[in-house]
C-alpha cells in the first residue's frame, strides 16, 4: 500500500513538473539562399512563465556546436548568435506565449546542414528535442551553350554551308550551258 501511494506521488509530481519540448518537423530539406523555419512546441504553464523561459538553440557541427538564438530569462541575448547566423535569424515573439519557438532563418546556406537542438529551460524543467536540416547547393538555370571559342553557332555553318554548294551548283551549271551553247552552234549558212 505504502508503495502504491509513493508510486502515485511520484507519477503527480513527474506529470504536473515535467517539461516536455517536440519538434514540429525531424528533417527539412532546402536549396541554398532559400528561407526556413525551424519550430519547437511546449507546453507553458501558466501566463507568466515568459519571464522565467530560458532557451538556446544550436546548429552541431564537426568542430563545435554554433550558437543560432539565445533567450535568458525571457529576454533575447543579441550578442550570442554565432557569426555564421548573425543577421539571418528571427524569433517570432507571438508563438512563444502560445508555446512555441519559431526560428526564421534566411539566406540559407550549404553550412547551415546539420543537427539544430533547442533547449529549453522553465520553471518546470528542462528539455530539448533536435532536427535535420539537408541544404542543398542551388541549381543554376541552363544558359544557352556558346561555342567556346567564339565561332558562330552550328546552325548558322550548315546554311553557309548550303548556300555556298548551291551557288557552286549554279556556277556549274550555267558554264556548261554556255560550253554546250557554243560548241554544238546550229551554222549560220
């Protein structure tokens, strides 16, 4: 009986104490200089909680994990972005009151690939969830291809080419006229 009862307590303060952070979306694909946004849900407990919300989010790379936004105790920390993210991030103010962290971040580049975790930090606990951002290099749009050494295109050969071989032709044709003309001359008697 005993053990049910501490059983119970530690499943009420479990419950009503834990924090719990989810990401939206696992994985994002994007093309480079395309825009994004990266979303992260928990559940705020009450209305003031803003003011004890503390959360850092971070793209993990090979070397070091970079820092992409920083809230203490509800309060952005502007110097703490990573120079790779500086001026290229947003928070959307409004979906954190409803429990949600909305990272904007523009501009993409193909560095920005990796594993982003948000951790998150109330009065309720702490927690993180983590997502795969694929950025691709971008596709260029097929130009016309020129000749590389700057002759005219082969289309415009081949007329040339035509034309010439018909006035060849022609040339010819007009010379044997005048062969045959002369040399089988009916007599003038």
């Amino acid at each position: 009986m005993i053990c049910r009862i501490l059983l119970l307590i530690s499943l009420t303060s479990c419950v009503s104490g834990t924090l719990v952070v989810k990401v939206t979306q696992t994985s994002y694909q994007a093309e480079e200089n395309d825009n994004i946004t990266l979303e992260w849900m928990f559940t705020p407990r009450t209305d003031s909680f803003y003011n004890s919300l503390n959360f850092l989010c971070r793209l993990f790379t090979d070397v070091k994990p970079l820092i992409l936004y920083h809230v203490h105790e509800g309060v952005e920390v502007p110097e703490s972005p990573d120079e790779q993210f500086a001026g290229r991030v947003q928070c959307d103010k409004d979906a954190l009151r409803e429990g949600r962290i909305r990272l904007h971040v523009s501009r993409l580049r193909t560095d920005d690939s990796g594993l982003y975790d948000c951790e998150v930090k109330t009065d309720d606990g702490t927690n993180s969830d983590s997502c795969r951002l694929n950025v691709t290099a971008a596709v260029d749009q097929p130009k016309p291809q020129k000749p590389a050494d700057g002759s005219k295109p082969q289309s415009r050969g081949k007329i040339g080419l035509y034309v010439g071989l018909a006035a060849v032709l022609f040339s010819v044709c007009v010379g044997l006229y005048f062969v045959f003309r002369l040399r089988f001359k009916p007599d003038d008697r």
